[in-house]
C-alpha cells in the first residue's frame, strides 16, 4: 500500500526543486534498478514493486525497504505512460566539483534534452570517461529519463554541475577539443590520452566564451545531407575515435 | 478553425493503421515543416499553422493549403505535449523494394523505439547512406516521435520494410556486416565501398537466421562499464568508421 502522503511526496520529486529539497530521486524498471542495487556506492531508500518482481529478486535484495503494491497504484506514483513493475527512491549521489582526472573528460554546454543527457552518460561509462562537467543549462541529471536513458551509468560516472569557463581556466594544460560542424576531421586523429572536450546544445552550438578556451576545433564529416548530428550520436563517434 | 471532422481525422493518423489507410502521416514544428516543404518529393496535402508561423514563411508556401488556428486547436491536433507552431498532413513516400544500392546499406532488426529508429535515418543521411531496410519489428516510420527524430531525412533516404532474410539472400556477393557485442574491432577497421550493415535490438541482439547470412562480425570496443550502447549511438559510431 502507498499512502496518500507517500503519494505525494513520490509525485513531488518529478519537480527538481523536491529532489534537491529532499536530496533523492526516482529510478523505475527491472534493469534499472537492480543496476542501482548491485553498485557499491548507491543507497537505496525504498523500493515499490509489483508482487511479481519481488519473487523473482528476493534473494539479492538483503535488507532493503520493500513496498508490494499493485498496478494501479505503480501507475500513480511512476513518472512514465508505461510503469515497468518496480521503483525505486535513491539518494543523490555525492558529486563534487574536482580538478580534470587523467584521461578524457567530457564538458557538456546546454544539452538540455534528457534522454540525450542521460544517453551521453552512459556513452562516457561505455568508453570509461571517468567525469562530466555541465554548465547549468543542461538538464538535471536526476530527471526520470535522464536517469532512464543512463541505464545505470548514472552511478558510475562523476557528473557535476559548475561554470565551465572558469573551471577549464584551472586546469593547467590540459587540451581542450571542441565538437564542432567545422574542425579537424575527427575520423583521421589519433586517439589522445588525456583532453577535455566539448559538447555544445545541437542547435545553438557551444558558447563563445568556452569556445575560445578550446585548443582544438573537430568535426565529424558530413558524407551526406543531414544538417547536423544528434548531440550524443555525436558524442559516440568522437569518443569512439579519440579514445 | 478546425472542424470536428479535421480533428477527428488527423486524431486517428496517430495509429498506424489510419496512417496506412488515407497514405498519410503527421510532421510538427517549424523546423521539420519547412525541411519538407523544401524537398522535392515531398507531397504535403494540409498545413495547420499559428498566424505567427505563417507570417514567417509566407514567402515560400506558393500554392500549399494553410489553415491558420489558435494555440488550443494547435494542442488538440498535436501528437506532442508541447505542440510547436505547425503540423503538416504528408503523403507517404513511395518506398519500394530494391536490390542493395552501391555504397553501404542498413538492415534493422527489431529497432522498435520511434525515437531512436528516427535518429538512425538521420545518421544514415549524415553519412550519405541511401537505404535502410526494415523487418516488421522495427518501428513505423511515419510515427510521430520517429518522424520527428529525423528532422527531415525522412525525406532523403530509401526506407522500406521486407523480411530482411529473404532480402539478403537475393543481394549476391555484397558483403554483410552485423554488429554485435564481441566482434571484429570495427575502429581499426579500413573504411568499405560496399556493404550491408546488421543493427539488431539492444536487448534482443540480431535474429538468428539473420545472423547467419553475416560475413563478419563487428563490435564497438568497450574500455568503461556501461553493459550496451544505444542502437542510434551504436550506428553512428559504425558508420563513422566504415563510411
């Protein structure tokens, strides 16, 4: 059972003014969630589930708070058309503002899209970007489909949230590479070792300010006609190249 | 204005099956609208605009039929929850089955998100791939969410939908690619003139009795954690290297 003061509380922290009040966020699914319980770090304050998905994952849910509750009412408290059998309330992550680790990092200007967002996180896990650095006109890393599309690299990938201008300035001499529709072919480089590059909002591109602090502008060819690339299909084949 | 009859029908072209029924489908927003306007095989039997829109564009709708309406007819017609300034009535292209064209070709298997199955034909219009062919399971591509996602190569690439087994079998010598978890290191591969490509499911992976008509198998290496990547980003970066 879900009591109408849970039900509330669950549906407040669709609003990113409740997750940062209340220091937590929502994860849903199967996949998602035992992703969330099988990482190290992750604290888990309560999970929702269908009968049904308690069955088949009893045996590693230790000493978790588990709520059975049935469809309608998952349906109440999820944040998607489709609820996918269980949901979770996760704390936030401690993320800190840190120098630029060795190896590729990743700084994302005005990706405002959160399926893109999230999908770019799980990008930089899959290609073992150890962190990413937003300016604050990305989306919330802790909105329901951001965190859906990082399908759990969400725990694994140090995400902050600061001016990059005046991060970058920090850095000292690391190269920083900027993701462009004009720049050095990205496909003919040789992969790097260490570098921070930037992403910038597909249509408005990255910021002049940042863009000046860049060393380098690259650029996927256009072998055809599309007018520009998807931001995090974009991201892929940068990484996919440079790493 | 739009009658009761105009918004029951362009209500009903959110299915599929009314889509297939009249030979039409929707496109929304400014942006995607004029990219069709401007292709020359396009067809389009109505526009639904704001009057801000249409003051913008005057210039070039010649002889299209312009229904001007007000935000709330917008927001009724509208497959979106943030309906944006137009929507189109399209014809549906005429697709048909053809033998592999020179270049390189994608088979999808089962890619059934509208949203990523869009991106994938904007991908392949970046890259200057002329035809996608489709299995029944993946998505309809005139859904709104893919047609969208396309931001207008809809328009531009050869899409059509067969059992693809049966397909492939009748190509000849060209040689089939499928792209998979463990595979041939497809960034260290030399770039192909010709070629077919096998995006499968990223749950399910390629079918079986597709999977056996493959000559090579090919995979994006991970150096992180993330289990998959998404079949959009996973096509991108493949087609980055091959092209």
């Amino acid at each position: 059972m879900v009591s109408r003061s849970e039900l509330k509380y669950i549906q407040s922290l669709g609003q990113k003014k409740y997750r940062d009040i209340e220091g937590v966020f929502v994860a849903e699914g199967p996949k998602l969630v035992k992703e969330l319980i099988e990482s190290p770090n992750v604290q888990l304050e309560k999970i929702y589930a269908l009968n049904e998905w308690l069955e088949e994952n009893e045996s590693f849910l230790k000493s978790l708070d588990v709520t059975v509750i049935d469809e309608t009412e998952l349906e109440r408290i999820s944040q998607f058309k489709t609820p996918n059998k269980v949901l979770a309330i996760v704390k936030k992550f401690e993320t800190k503002v840190v120098p630029a680790k060795e190896g590729i990092s990743l700084v994302l200007d005005g990706i405002q899209d959160p399926g893109n967002f999230g999908t770019i996180i799980r990008i930089a896990d899959w290609f073992g970007v150890p962190q990413i650095i937003c300016n604050a006109d990305c989306a919330d890393m802790y909105n329901a489909k951001a965190v859906q599309a990082t399908m759990g690299s969400i725990a694994r990938v140090n995400i902050f949230y600061t001016d990059p201008s005046a991060w970058l300035k920090q850095q000292g001499s690391v190269r920083i590479y900027a993701a462009m529709l004009e720049g050095k072919d990205v496909t003919k480089m040789t992969s790097i070792r260490e570098g921070l590059v930037i992403i910038g909002n597909e249509s408005k591109g990255i910021d002049k300010d940042l863009l000046q602090l860049a060393n380098e502008r690259i650029s996927i060819p256009r072998k055809g006609s599309a007018e520009s690339l998807n931001a995090a299909v974009a991201t892929g084949i940068i990484l996919s190249h440079l790493v």
